[in-house]
C-alpha cells in the first residue's frame, strides 16, 4: 500500500514536470477559422499552442520567422459562454434561464465580463465600475435580499457580501428577478453575474500576454479568439481563416482525452523507467555496501574484503610471517557466506554467489513493486 502511494506521488510530480514543458511547434498552412484549427491540432497533434511566458514567446517568434508577419491563430480565445452564478457557481446553460437586455451580452471593448442589474434585466459591464449591489442571505428568514448603496467595483462587492452575509445576489429564475427587481431601488447594481475570460485552449492559466497596445479591443463585437502578427497578439473574429500553430510533445491539463492523454503517458513512462534504472542501482550498492545485520560486508560480491584484509597484513609482514593471521582474519570476514579454505577462495566464491542471490531477490522484489 506504502509502495502504491509513493508511486501515486512521484506519478504527480513527473505530470507537474511535463506540464510546463513547452513541446514542439507544428506549422500548418492552411487556412482554417479558429475552431476548425483547434479541431485540426487536436486530431494530429496535441492542441493550438499555448504560449506560458516570455521565454516560449520569444522562442515561438524565432520559429515563425518571416512567416510570423501575417496573422496566425494561436490558442488563446475569450470564454463568452461561461456566464455562472457567484452563488453557486452554476452556468446559465446549466440553470436554463436569462434574463439579457436586449443586445446584451455584447462584450463592448472587449472588457466586459461582471453582469448589472437594471429595470428587471441584466446587462455585461467592466467589472472595475463602481456601482450599489444587492447581497444574498441565506440566514435572513425575512430580508434575504440587502441593497448596499455605497458604490463598489464587483470584486470588492462580492467580497463585502461574502464577508457579511452570504454572497451576491442571483436571479435563477423569475421569482428571484422579482425579488432583486423589488431591491434595487430602480438603480443599476451588481449581482453575482460574472464570466471567464481569455483562457487557453488546453484549460492552462494565463501566466503571460503579449498584446498589442489598445488590444483587445472587440472592434467588431465577437473578437473572440487570438491571432498572432509581428510579435504581438490581437483579438479577432473567430469565423475569420488564418493559418495556425500546433503544439505536440507536451503534457497538459486538458480534458479532452486523445492525443494529450497518451503524450502524457509516455512522457511520465520514460521518466518512470528513468527513475527505476536508478532505483535499482542505488538500492544494488547499498545492499552490497551496507549489508543490515554489520556481520558481513560484500564491497560487490567478489570478496574484495577478503583480498584487501590480505593485502593489509602482507604489508606488515612482507616475510609471508603473518599467513596465519590472514587465514583467521579471512575466516573471521567471510563466515556469513562459508568457511574460509584455501587462503579465501571458498569464501570469495561462497560471497560471490550469495551477492548474486540478493540481487536477484532485490530485483524480483522490485519488479513485485512495480506490478502493484
């Protein structure tokens, strides 16, 4: 069981590792929209590459060369269909209701991620406007629904109502719209609306960017997905075709289970046989070298002690005078694998074989391990 755990934490680590390698470019030139490309890098490779921080962006420009000049997909898009709840963290594809404002959610300069409430309906807005809020709380058994009238941005409201009460307020339905329509006051306040951002398309963090001043800017309502020109990244329409980038070699967290999944594999399976190969051999030397009983001590199994025991005595006596003396001390050495005769031999042979008898009970044990 101990064995199986620690395997279970090293396999942990080796994925932790292969996560941030950066994996191998793949240039294709054909013109394909934003999904299409995704779809296309997943089938043949990995996925549409992620690029992690500055040194895999320069080295990502540095392969592109001249090509890099026109725009190129990369795997970078703007997550506009995660809209969720605070509350609860429940999507409203999940929950099957909204409540938008007419041409809402519009994504307006590409910053606008936090829902408000006006007049009964909900509409996208920069998160960092300061606006009144409506808290939620579930404690209440009257007033659950609390206008807080002085103005904060929504991160700062939704930490107010989380530390006082239980959290914004939602409207999953149309008895909560009633509930919050009857709170605000006729006001524009935050409620718990809110959405993901710009994510990778492997589900890794965005650590790094590299936009191009004044971008994103969604100029054009739906520039949603990321293209690559001239060292910078700029938000795009994801209908439009552009040649792309894909990405191989590496591990990541992506849910999707094909290609990536068994990259994964084999990367942690080389570094497990790694792992092993020096496992074995560290475990071989101390099973020589510090034999646990400190009767015997087998330097490789070839009874090396034993001719260095002689060795040593023969410099003190080079008249051959002290021979009884290497036979006791011989003797003496080697009496955990058989009698000393013959000035040692029995024993250098005797240690020889049981060296190699533990190393190949030492290596039937570690192969049992590796089967659990």
């Amino acid at each position: 069981m101990a064995t199986a755990v620690v395997t279970l934490l090293f396999l942990s680590g080796l994925f932790s590792s292969c996560h941030g390698q950066a994996g191998q470019y793949h240039y294709v030139s054909n013109q394909l929209n934003w999904t299409e490309a995704q779809n296309y890098c997943r089938t043949h490779y990995s996925d549409l590459v992620t690029i992690r921080s500055q040194a895999e962006h320069t080295r990502f420009k540095t392969y592109l060369g001249d090509q890099g000049k026109k725009s190129i997909w990369i795997g970078l898009y703007n997550d506009i269909k995660s809209w969720r709840w605070s509350l609860d963290d429940n999507g409203l594809e999940q929950i099957g209701f909204s409540n938008w404002s007419k041409g809402e959610p519009d994504n307006k300069l590409g910053v606008q991620s936090c829902g408000d409430f006006y007049d009964g309906a909900w509409s996208d807005t920069s998160c960092t406007i300061q606006y009144p809020f409506i808290c939620y709380d579930e404690k209440e058994s009257a007033a659950k629904y609390i206008l807080i009238s002085k103005p904060k941005s929504w991160n700062d409201a939704q930490e107010y109502c989380r530390e006082h009460h239980t959290d914004l307020a939602s409207s999953r339905n149309q008895e909560e719209n009633r509930w919050l329509a009857s709170s605000s006051d006729n006001r524009t306040v935050w409620i718990g609306l809110f959405r993901d951002t710009w994510k990778w398309s492997d589900q890794s963090k965005i650590r790094f960017t590299a936009w191009h001043p004044n971008y994103p800017s969604n100029n054009r309502v739906n520039d949603d997905c990321a293209g690559y020109s001239n060292g910078y990244w700029y938000d795009r329409l994801c209908p439009n075709r552009y040649n792309f980038v894909c990405q191989s070699g590496k591990c990541s967290t992506s849910m999707h289970l094909n290609y990536l999944c068994l990259q994964c594999f084999f990367c942690v399976r080389s570094q497990i046989g790694n792992q092993e190969q020096i496992q074995s051999n560290s475990q071989r030397t101390n099973l020589f070298n510090n034999n646990s009983d400190g009767r015997q001590k087998h330097s490789t199994g070839t009874g090396r002690v034993h001719r260095q025991t002689g060795s040593q005595v023969q410099a003190n006596n080079p008249d051959r005078a002290g021979r009884g003396l290497v036979q006791r001390q011989a003797e003496f050495t080697g009496r955990q694998a058989g009698r000393q005769t013959d000035s040692g031999k029995q024993s250098k042979t005797t240690g020889r074989r049981l060296g190699q008898k533990q190393a190949g009970s030492r290596g039937l044990l570690h192969k049992t391990r590796i089967r659990d």
